[in-house]
C-alpha cells in the first residue's frame, strides 16, 4: 500500500473506537502489595523461619494473581460506535449520545477520570481512560478530547440541552408556614 493509500485511509474515521487501561495501569497498582509480601517471606526465609518451598508457594501464588489482573482488568474500558458509548464494567452499560449531556474530567483521590453526564442526572465514571499516581496515561488529554470530539460528532442535529433534575439544593425552599397544620 502506497503513502498515499495510507494517508487517505487514515482519513476516514473508525466505525468503533476502544479505551481499555493499560497493562502497566493493570498491574502497577499492585506491585507495593506485592513487595511488601515478598519482602517478608523473603525475610521471614532469611531468619529461618519459613521453608524455601513456603516462599516458593507465596511467589507462586502472587505470580497467578498478577496473571488474572492483566487478564480479568483487560475488558473495562469503553468502546465509541456511532450511536452510543458503550461502558465495559463489572456490567456492561450502553448510552445513546443523543442521552449525553456532558462529559468532563473530574479528579478522585488524585487520579483523574472521564465521567459521562446523562440527561436523567445520571453520571457514569469511566474505568478508561484514567491517569494518577500508578495509573499514568500520557495520552489522558488526547484521549478525553477524542471522547469529546466523537460525541459532538455522533450526538445528532436533534441534541437539545436538557436542565439539570432537581435536587435538593436547588429546588426553591418551602414557604413558611406552620408545620403541623393539615395541608391545604
């Protein structure tokens, strides 16, 4: 295939679009626990007071348990068709984009995440894209920005902006009146 050819299939946009985390996002946030084990029965074996088959059944064990995360933490993520976001987490969820009414970036105990805003009030945080301490992505920006750009151009020429529900903090205050009278 020529540049050319390349270039010009490089111009005509996905049908689907996948974020998942990366496998470094997947096993990073356990590599602490996981020194922090084996550093004591590292120890533990040093004072004579573990077998080295012990230690070996612990290295072994942990090794199984990073083994799953990269495997079971690989399927959260989301995935953009035309019409709708499709959220991959412990259930999978679908939203229409002409339901979204925003999408932001909000930050949780140091990491940042995209959250969807739908029109029923309801928010959907994103496992993926992400980035934080032991979970850095340095293409969070660009990826936010690409979610973004696929629902301005998927949303539809119908899409109105919906009022937020009201809650109780901005819903207007009850008059005042004598509580315990009968209502009228």
């Amino acid at each position: 295939m020529g540049l050319v050819e390349r270039s010009q299939a490089g111009a005509v946009p996905p049908k689907a679009l996948r974020y998942r985390s990366t496998r470094l996002q997947r096993v990073l946030p356990v590599l602490p626990l996981l020194g922090v084990v084996m550093g004591t029965r590292i120890w533990e074996w040093v004072a004579g007071a573990l077998s080295g088959a012990e230690v070996a059944k612990t290295s072994g064990t942990w090794a199984a348990l990073l083994f799953v995360l990269l495997i079971t933490n690989r399927r959260f993520g989301v995935t953009l068709t035309q019409s709708t976001a499709i959220v991959h987490n412990l259930r999978r969820r679908t939203i229409q984009w002409d339901d979204v009414q925003a999408i932001r970036i909000e930050a949780v105990l140091g990491n940042r995440t995209v959250v969807i805003y739908e029109a029923g009030g309801r928010r959907t945080s994103l496992r993926a894209p992400l980035t934080g301490f032991l979970f850095w992505d340095r293409e969070f920006e660009e990826k936010f920005h690409t979610i973004g750009r696929w629902w301005l151009d998927h949303r539809g020429p119908d899409w109105v902006p919906v009022p937020p529900p009201e809650s109780w903090w901005n819903a207007p205050s009850a008059p005042n009146r004598n509580p315990f009278a009968p209502p009228a």
